[in-house]
C-alpha cells in the first residue's frame, strides 16, 4: 500500500480498507526506518500527524470528505515553515530554527484535509551558497532508493527520496534552478515545477525572490495535478502570487494531438542509457502528437540566471556571510563562495534583469507554437556519493533549458521513463506556457498511460 498513488490511497479509505490513521503509523514507521537510511528525513512530526489522522478519521466517517488528499500523508522540504516544530533551511546555523505559524501551502494541505508526517532532507540553503557535491547538508548526502551510492538529486534531496522509498504519499518540494526536476529525474518520481506565482511562499525560506517555486512531487503525474488544485491559489500575504485562477480537472483534458518541439540543444553530451530512452519516449509520444525539433532562442541563459540568483541570495543572507556563521555549512565550498556574490555590481543584476524581459517575451512567442516542449530532465543519472559532480561526468552540467525555464518562470515536469547506468531511473520532461499546467499534465498523464514507468519502484 505504501507505493499506491494518492487515487488509490483515497479509493481505500473511502472503501474503508484503511483509515487515515493506519496510513499515518504506516508512513511514520517507513520515515523512521526506511526513508532515514537514505538521510531524506529531518523531523517527524508525529503527534501533529496522528491529531490530524484522528480529526481526518472523524470527518469521512461523518460523510464530510474535504477531496482527494484527505487523509493523505505527506511531507515538506524542511525551508517550508511549520508551527512548533523545527525548520533547518538544511543548514547547521538554522536547525534549531522555529516559525509562529505554518507556511501558507501548510495551511492549505491542512484545509484539503493532508496529514503532515514529516519535515524532509534538503540541500543546505536550497544550494544558494553554491556547492559541488553531494554531502552538502548537515544531515549527510541523502541516497536515491534506487541505489544507496548514488545521490537524491537537489535540493529537495528528502522529497525524491522519501516519494521513492514509499515513505509519504506526496512531498513539497521547491525549485530555483532545477531542485524539484533533479531529484525527480535521479528518484524516479514525479515532479511537477508550477509557473511562477501560482503558489504561494509565504512562509518559506526566500533565495532568489524572483525565482523561488514551491511544488508538488509525487508517484504519478495524475497525483501532480491533484496537489496542485490544493496549493495554488493567490494569497494576498504574498507580493509574488499571482490572481490566476487555477483549478485540475481530475482527468486528462486532452489525450492526443498534441504538438511537441523537441529541444535539440539538450540532446548533447548525453549519457546512451538517457539517449536511448529519450527516443524510445518520443516513439510513444508519436502516437498522441506531432513532434518537431526546435532550436531555443539564443541568450545567455545560465549567465542571467546565476546572477540573479547570486545577487537576490545575498541579499537574502548578507547577515549569515558577513558574520562568519557561513563556516559552519557542511560544503567546504560554501565558505567562501558566498562572498563572491557580495561583490556582484549592482549594474550586472539590472542587466541581466533586462534580458529576463526579452527572454520570458521570446520564449512566450515560441510555446505559443507548442503544448510541451520536450527534453530528457537531466543528461544523466544520479552521480555516486562521495564523488564531485563535474568528476563524474567530464565537468558537464545541464543544458540551457533548466536555466531558461527557470529565468522565465514556465511550468515543467518530469516523469520517469526508463532505466539508465548503474540500475538508476532517467526522466523525461514537459516544459509548457506560462499558466498552462494542465496542457502539460495531460501530455504527461497520457505518456504514463502508455508507459507505466511510474508504477516500477524501487526493493525498500
């Protein structure tokens, strides 16, 4: 039962086969056990869980059902705030940190009737300080279930791996620059990256303001859409969220002819495995939609993105680099390069600023074109612990599209969609228009119907 979707976890408590309450010992027993011997788990938040599988119990017992998350279990990377239990940022200097209240997307998980179980593993600082490897956290590098020598995946290292292991139903994950498609690509789990806005932040830990995203990551892109019909919504606490309306219609509202550009620039410097499974993928794409290659309009993607990034980080945390505290992160390479970013001419983020404009007008002009722009998720999979990244794979990192999507604020996700090196999951993934989730949910959704890579998990 631990690997069933969130679907068929509700179709059993409405069928009485189980009751919230056993869902949420059986998930705590899997966090303390299992999920902890990848270092994906911070906090359990056990009596808050069982008071809330308890009032969850009573509800659908008295017909009162709140819609497909009630009674789910799930956890949050732990920058989302939660009342009266720690929230660490992934970072010694914050891990006896505390909040007054829950994070906004806390509040609306507790409204659909969500039981939270579980404060989950995280790159420190959501990788704000820059690092190389994967030990960056003071819990230790947190392992993909699917291999324990390889790494989660980052930042929402925890999330991947407790969504992968069967430990939590669903997990909250964040994106700036990749955190939420890179532990879904070396999980083997969904990972839906919302459109800038739709979700609110209140409550969780800021890096970049004009970048940061909270979303759901899940054991089906079905699930995907379901938690985000929950969490999206503007919040007026938040400066950034947008008034879009945003609701998920439960099923697919298209199931063919979909129009795909498949991003050529991306198809470098792949691993054969990812090669390989990317064209089985646009094989069985060809079934449902047209597809045709596109070229990305030139800008300096990675370059616009790193400094905003740098410059909004350190704003964020100037107290935290100029007091010293920074020596007490677990990289080694965090130490110093922090300081860097203090240096960034105020003139550099304004010009990159600038070019955001141009880029989020260019990329528009192109996804008019397209329901999905596709690409694998990462060039390869997950690199092994104890092991630099660029030494693992020839100093190459990924492609311009993270950096792209990411800078324009577009909606993505990935799915799994096959087995690659070492016995580790590759991904594929859906980029759309801006506001336009559910075209990308359905092209994902239609690929898992065909596919079934969702549904293999991994021997925990």
């Amino acid at each position: 039962m631990h690997y069933q979707t969130i679907t068929q976890l509700g179709s059993a408590l409405r069928k009485k086969e189980t009751t919230p309450t056993e869902l949420t010992r059986m998930y705590l027993e899997r966090l303390d056990t299992v999920a902890r011997q990848f270092n994906a788990v911070v906090t359990l938040t056990e009596e808050r869980a069982l008071r809330e599988a308890r009032l969850a119990e009573t509800e659908l017992a008295a017909g009162y059902d709140r819609g497909p998350l009630h009674g789910i279990p799930y956890g949050v990377k732990d920058l989302i705030a939660t009342q009266n239990y720690p929230t660490s940022w992934g970072a010694a200097p914050y891990r006896d940190q505390t909040f007054a209240e829950d994070a906004h997307v806390v509040h609306k998980l507790q409204a659909a009737g969500g039981i939270m179980v579980a404060k989950l593993a995280m790159i420190e600082l959501a990788g704000g300080m820059g690092y190389e490897q994967p030990e960056a956290s003071f819990t230790g590098p947190c392992k993909t279930p699917w291999n324990e020598e390889a790494w989660s995946g980052g930042s929402s290292s925890g999330s991947g791996a407790a969504v992968a292991s069967g430990s939590v139903g669903f997990a909250i994950g964040s994106e700036t620059q990749g955190s939420i498609l890179s532990p879904s690509n070396n999980c083997g789990v969904s990972g839906l990256r919302p459109t800038y806005g739709r979700v609110s932040r209140r409550g969780a830990m800021a890096l970049s303001w004009t970048m940061d995203k909270l979303g759901p990551m899940c054991r089906s892109a079905e699930d995907c859409g379901l938690v985000l019909d929950a969490i999206a919504g503007h919040d007026s606490g938040d400066r950034t969220s947008i008034q879009h309306a945003y609701s998920y219609p439960g099923s697919a509202p298209k199931t063919n002819g979909f129009r795909f550009g498949v991003v050529e620039s991306e198809l470098e410097d792949l691993q054969p495995e990812v090669r390989a499974n990317f064209e089985q993928s646009l094989k069985e794409l060809e079934n449902i939609g047209t597809i045709e290659a596109v070229a990305l309009p030139e800008f300096p993607y990675r370059e616009v993105a790193e400094a905003i990034i740098r410059s909004e980080m350190a704003a964020a945390f100037e107290e935290l680099i100029t007091s010293g505290d920074v020596r007490q992160l677990a990289a080694v390479e965090t130490h110093i390069n922090p300081l860097t970013a203090l240096t960034i001419p105020a003139h550099v983020y304004l010009r990159a600023l600038r070019i955001r404009r141009l880029i989020c007008k260019s990329l528009d002009e192109l996804l008019v074109h397209y329901d999905a722009l596709l690409t694998p998720t990462s060039p390869r999979v997950a690199s092994p612990i104890g092991m630099r990244f660029d030494a693992y794979y020839e100093g190459k990192g990924r492609g311009q599209m993270s950096a792209a999507t990411n800078v324009a604020g577009l909606p993505g996700i990935a799915v799994p969609n096959g087995m690659g090196e070492r016995g580790l999951p590759t991904s594929l993934c859906f980029t759309g228009r801006a506001f336009n989730e559910n075209m990308i949910l359905s092209a994902a959704v239609a690929y898992q119907s065909r596919t079934g890579w969702n549904q293999q998990h991994p021997d925990c």
